[in-house]
C-alpha cells in the first residue's frame, strides 16, 4: 500500500510539461490526495480552462504513481476554488527567474474596468529595468512576452491570475 | 425544468464555442507572431471554457451526450450563439472590436453566473472570469491603440464598429428561457447586464476617439436558432472530422 506522504513524494517528482523546472505541485495544481488500500486519488485543479497541457499532467500523474507500486489511480478535476498564481511554491519563484521567466508579482486584474498599467519587470537574465512588453500573451496562455531593452533578450513574465 | 438548466447551458456554450473556432481561424494569420499567439491563447481558453459548460450541459441532460457530441453534431438552428460570434473575422482591427463587445459582455455574465444556484455553473464562471479579464485587457488595448490610431486604422475600426454594433442588442433581448433559468436561481436576466456593460464599453470607444452607431431596430436571432448566413460554412468545417470520422478521438 503506497501512503499518502508517499504519493505527495512520487509527484513532486513530475514536472509541469511546458515549464519543466518546477513540479505540478509546486504549481500549486495538485489540491489533495486520499489513499487507501489499493487506489490513490488525486484531486486536480486546472490551470487555464484551454491549458493544453492539463490532459499530458493527467497523464503524467497516473504513470507516476502506477510507477511508485499504486494499483488503481483516480484523477478528479476541482474547479472551485479556481487555481491561481497565490499557490505557485515561494521556492519555485528563483527557478523560474533562472529559467528566463519571470515569476508571477502584483495582483491580478480585479474589477471590470481594465486597468492601462503595465507593470516594470527586470530582465531575468541581465537584471536591467528597462524593459517593455510585446503581447499580453506569450508560448503559452499563462505568460506575456517582454524584451529587454538593454540585453535585447526576449523573455516571458508569468501573469498572476 | 430540467430541460431549461440544459438549454440555458448550452446557450451560454455556444459563444465561447463559436467565438473560439472564429479566433482559432487567425492561427498562422496574425499581423505579427505576439499577435497570432494572443489571439490562439484566447481561442483556447474559450474552448476550454466551452467544453466545461458542454460537459456540465452533457449531465444536466442525463441522455448520455458528451462534450464532443453536442460540440460537433448538432444542427445548424440546434445552435444557440449570438449571430455576432459567428461573423467572419475580417481585419484584425474588426477582430478586436468583436472581443472587446463580447468580451466586456461575457465579463459581467460570469461575474453574474457566479452566484448562481448550480454549483457547478457557479464554479465554472469563477474560473472563466479570470481568463476574461485577460482577454478584455488585450481587445481594450487594441481598440484604444487602433481607434486613437493613424486616419486608417480609426477609419477600420470606426467601419468595424458600425458594422458590429448592431449585432450587440441581442445580448440584451430577454427571452423565455432567460427568464425561466433567471427565475430559477439558475441564470442571469438578460437585460440586466446592458448597464454594467455599457459602463464598460462606452468609455473605451471614447477613449479610442470612435462614434457609437445610432440605435437601429434591427435584432438579430442567433440566439433563437436563426443563424447568418456565415455559420453553415463555420460549422461544415468545424464539424468535418466527427461528420466523416464518427466517435474519432485525436
């Protein structure tokens, strides 16, 4: 029988598929998990409703834990509440700057009335301020594209939502 | 009553279903890459919220018809989206124009839907707003760039909006089954959004120095089931795998 602590265990093991330096739990998608005698469930919370990765992280979770001795696998989708930015791990936060993202900063769009602010990031890789965005989305829904004046490297910010 | 939850859930599918396949049409066709990629990234997300309220449409009917089912093999007047999604693209500064009056509109209906009654629904309307709030952003930039923009981009976006305008009283024209699923607990009375979205539109087409078309009589019926002439086309391709290949799964 595989525990519960070692499920959580075999599953910070997988990495997200489009963003491989962190793991789907550090993503914060990963809500809960229940075992018991032979079967493992694991509740899962959607990033973005068109994220086309969900169904690969579905995936990946089941082979993880058939491959850590658990018989049966249960994936359940959790909607509410819906996944945000909040429960990307503080410790993944470095990863990502490293990885030439810019970890998610400020808060999400709010009210209804859009707001003309577009907020200063530093490059991730040379650390100038002055920079400016291309496009409110990026390789993936979750990211814009920036550009950095100075190093002329483009790079990706993680949006919070 | 059961019957109007899933109606009224399938109309509230058919939207963002219709709207992405036109958005998803702009794939390798952007003005610019960040362009093409925007415009991919919100026809996603309106498929994914699409196929969300297929499936919880799917069990409210309980005959067994799943996401793929009611996406791809229904009939034309079976149906039920506003005539304005299912209008060609035409430019990109038409395109735009389009997601910012469907977009401030979906905005205030999620945030509506997410007191409703059904759980499920209310659920899917928590998720959806935060995406709708991106997509807004993006169509308000734009019309604001396009429309305060050189004398021809504001020419196209001010014929864009003469064209598009005409088609948002249906948003607003309250009909039997609104009413039932308002009534209900379940849905949202259609004319409740019209001020909240006007309070939202209004100043954006100002700010982007662009004239607001007279009011006209003219209603279109998507929504009842009576389409464009544009949307057979839309739909023998949209439907052309399921038609030829039944029960194909990628």
């Amino acid at each position: 029988m595989v525990t519960e602590a070692q499920a959580w265990d075999a599953l910070r093991a997988v990495p997200d598929p489009e963003i491989p330096v962190i793991s789907v739990c550090e993503l914060g998608i990963v809500r809960e998990i229940r075992a018991d005698a032979n079967a493992v469930t694991v509740v899962v919370t959607p990033t973005y409703s068109g994220c086309p990765a969900t169904e690969v992280i579905a995936t990946s979770i089941r082979d993880a834990l058939l491959q850590a001795g658990v018989e049966h696998v249960d994936i359940e989708t959790r909607l509410s509440p819906p996944w945000t930015t909040d429960w990307i791990a503080p410790e993944a936060a470095e990863r990502l700057r490293a990885y030439g993202i810019v970890p998610p900063s400020g808060v999400a769009p709010a009210g209804p009335r859009p707001l003309h602010f577009v907020p200063r990031l530093a490059c991730p890789r040379c650390g100038s301020q002055q920079t400016e965005r291309l496009s409110e989305f990026g390789s993936t829904a979750c990211k814009a594209t920036y550009r950095c004046l100075d190093c002329r490297e483009p790079f990706e910010y993680f949006k919070p939502i | 009553m059961s019957t109007t939850r899933f109606d009224y859930v399938l109309c509230l599918a058919d939207n963002p279903l219709i709207l992405g396949q036109r958005l998803s049409e702009w794939c390798g066709h952007g003005p610019v890459l960040e362009e093409d990629l925007a415009l991919t990234n919100v026809a996603l997300d309106l498929i994914g919220q699409a196929r969300l309220l297929l499936a919880h449409a799917g069990k409210l009917e309980g005959k067994g018809r799943g996401e793929d089912q009611l996406a791809f093999l229904r009939a034309e007047s079976e149906y039920r989206n506003f005539t304005l999604v299912e209008l060609p693209n035409g430019d990109f500064g038409r395109t735009v124009t389009r997601n910012l009056l469907f977009g401030a509109y979906q905005l205030h209906l999620w945030e509506a839907l997410q007191r409703s009654r059904d759980s499920e629904l209310a659920a899917i309307a928590g998720k959806s707003i935060k995406e709708s709030r991106y997509h807004l952003r993006h169509a308000v930039d734009w019309t604001v760039r396009l429309g305060d923009g050189t004398e021809e981009s504001h020419a196209r976006m001010q014929a864009a909006l003469d064209l598009l305008w005409p088609y948002t009283g249906e948003f607003f024209a309250a009909d039997a089954l609104d009413e039932a699923a308002a009534a209900d607990g379940f849905g949202v009375p259609a004319g409740s959004l019209q001020g909240p979205w006007e309070d939202t539109v209004r100043p954006v087409l100002g700010e982007a120095t662009l004239r607001i078309p007279e009011p006209t009589p003219f209603r279109s019926r998507g929504k009842g089931g009576m389409h464009s002439e544009h949307m057979g086309h839309l739909l023998a391709e949209m439907q052309y795998m399921q038609r030829t290949y039944p029960g194909l799964q990628w």
